[in-house]
DNA sequence: GTCTATACACCGATAGAC
DNA sequence: GTCTATCGGTGTATAGAC
C-alpha cells in the first residue's frame, strides 16, 4: 500500500456520479463504496470530510458546466445553431434523461446552506449565457431574459419529472423543441 | 398525559411540511419537532414509523394535489379561465415559490423506491387533466399531451431553479405566462 | 497513500410506565 | 395517547500502523 490506486480526478468523477444521485444526502459508505477508497483514505484528500468533498465536486461541475455548455453557446454558428449545439451537449451531460443535475439535486437536499452560492452561480451563469445568444438573435433584452429562464426552468423540470414518471423521451422530446420555441418571433396579443 | 395534544389531521398538516422540505431525508427528530411529539408518540399514530408517515403524507398530498389544482381545471368556465384558476391554486399551494413540491422532493431523496407509484400517479394525473382541459381548447391530442407535459416541467422547474437562485419572481411570473402560451394558436414553422 | 480500528453523535425503532 | 429510557445500526470523523 502507499501507491494512489486512482487519480484524484478519476476520484472526483466518482465522488460526482454519487453526489448527483444523491445530493449532500450520499453518505460516506456510498463515496468509499463507488470510488474503491476506505473512508479513512477519502479524508487523505479531502480533509475537510464530506462538505470538502462536494465543495470539490460543485466547483468542477460549475467548470464542466461553463465548459461543455455554455460555451458551445459562444462558438460559431448562428444563435440558433449554437442553441441546438447547447442542447446536445445537455442531452449528452444528462445521459438523456437518465442521469439527474448536481445543482437539482444539492438544491432538495437539506444541509445545503453552505452551497447555496455555487447553486446560484451555476443556474444564474447558464440563464445569463443563453439570454446573451437570444439578444445577439434579435430578441429584446427582457424577452431574451425571459427566455433563457423558461429554457433552464423546462429542462430542469423535464429531468425532475421525467425521473418521477420513469420516461426519459419527454425529457428528450423538450430538448429538441426548445430551440425553435426560443427563438420564434413574439406574437403580440395572439 | 393522555389527552391528544392535537388531531391526526394536524400531525399530517405538520409532517407534510417537513417531507416537503426535507424529502424522505427528514429526520425523526424533525418531525417530533415540528410536531410537538415525541418519537414514541409519532409510532402510535404510525406503527410502521417513517415510513408509513411518508405514506399517509404522499397520499393526503395526491389527494389535495387532486382537490386543489386538477378540479379546478374541470370547472365552469372557459379553458383558459380554467387554466388560470388552476394556476391561482398552484401559487398558493406553492406559497408564490417559497415552498417545495413533496412529489419533486421525494424524486431528488434517496430510499424513495417504495414511493416511486405515488410519485408518478401525482405526475401523471395532473398532466392528464391538463391535457384534457387543452383538448377542450380545440389542440390536437398529441399537441395537448405536449404542452401539458411541458406546463408541468415549466412549473416544477421554475420552483427548484428559483429555489436554488433563491427569487422567486420568475416562478410567479412564468405561472401568469403560461396559460396564454398553453392555448395559443400553433404555428406551423414559424 | 492506503489501511484497520475506533470514537461518538444521531438515526429509526421499541419497551413499558402512567 | 403521551412520555422516558434504551436498543442496535449507521452516520461522520479521527488515530495510528504500514
């Protein structure tokens, strides 16, 4: 023994997927289970016990976030295009439906006081990346804001209730639609 | 000693609040709490303990969700007055955003296998009356099944990403939006 | 850097007095 | 119908050997 079985990265990964199932409700036993680590071995990286562990994992998810899915919608391509390249990159993140949202799941959990600026962060960063490419389509800037907090508000509860029903297709049905809905040209008093 | 402290119905308004909150991660302690019982007095009431509280709580709450929000949809009243006053109903039950869903706390906790039918009823039933209601309105079935869906992933999404971003304005407003954009006329690509 | 062993609090649940 | 007292199990966290 001594030899660090895995990277402290692949430990991350791990200590992720348990979180994100979860939340800050995942207990020792199951982060010492899914990463192959003794519990004694988890506090040799990471100290500061349970609350260093998903500290670590909500700043790299927030990195991944900005990373695979707010920055595809910075690249090129008309908005429209870089909002259907946002939502593949989502549907790939969400494992189509079946894997549940890190920010969701801390936010039922209780315990949770200490994330609450990383939660805000992450949702406020991903609504305000979107606003920014439904103002550049043309959009006023309030309906743009609108929008981009309806989008984020329909995927997140298309994965919520879509975990509750046990059907992943509405989840994947709403991603493809979004889109076009976003980006339609506003009917007054329809 | 003896005499009950209060009704049976009172210990379910109170446990339900805590459920809510907390989901099935709600703690004896809480519950005795928040109740004013001890845990021994909260296994008279419920032998099966925990979990039978969580039991009578979904259920009570199936049956409010019933009561409050879907019969109003099969009222008097126009489709989109209907669709309004079922949104009044939604913002209250919901205390204008301040307060959970139990259904979607209890998808997010862990241990809720056993709840898994009570969860996708709740879902399930609301969409469908939803549905029904839009049916009426003159939409296709399969675009009535589609924007129900998606009213119900707007208002659970709202409630967790605005709970998370900690303001709830767009919650309220996304309730006042949504019934003109559920019966809106379709536009074929726009 | 990994492990075994352990400390101590809180968990859900039960027994039994009044 | 309420309570106090207590059980066994598990929770997070730590000590210390190798």
């Amino acid at each position: 023994m001594g030899a660090p079985l895995i990277s402290k990265d692949e430990v991350l990964n791990r200590l992720t997927r348990v979180f994100r199932e979860n939340g800050y409700g995942a207990t020792l036993s199951q982060l010492s289970q899914n990463t192959g680590l003794q519990r004694a071995s988890l506090y040799h990286y990471f100290p500061g016990g349970k609350e260093e562990m998903a500290t670590a994992v909500v700043e790299r998810s927030n990195a991944v976030l900005e990373r695979e899915i707010i920055a595809p919608l910075h690249g090129t391509g008309s908005p429209s295009e870089r909002l259907r390249a946002m939502m593949r990159s989502v549907d790939r993140y969400f494992a189509g439906g079946t894997e549940s949202c890190l920010l969701g799941s801390l936010t039922h959990t209780p315990g949770t006081h200490r994330f609450e600026s990383h939660i805000k962060a992450g949702f406020t960063a991903w609504i305000d990346a979107i606003a920014s490419v439904l103002t550049e389509a043309g959009l006023t800037r309030r309906t743009a804001r609108v929008r981009a907090q309806n989008a984020v508000f329909a995927i997140e509860g298309a994965l919520l209730v879509c975990h509750g029903i046990g059907d992943t297709k509405p989840f994947r049905r709403m991603l493809r639609e979004l889109p076009e809905q976003m980006t339609a040209v506003e009917l007054s008093a329809a």
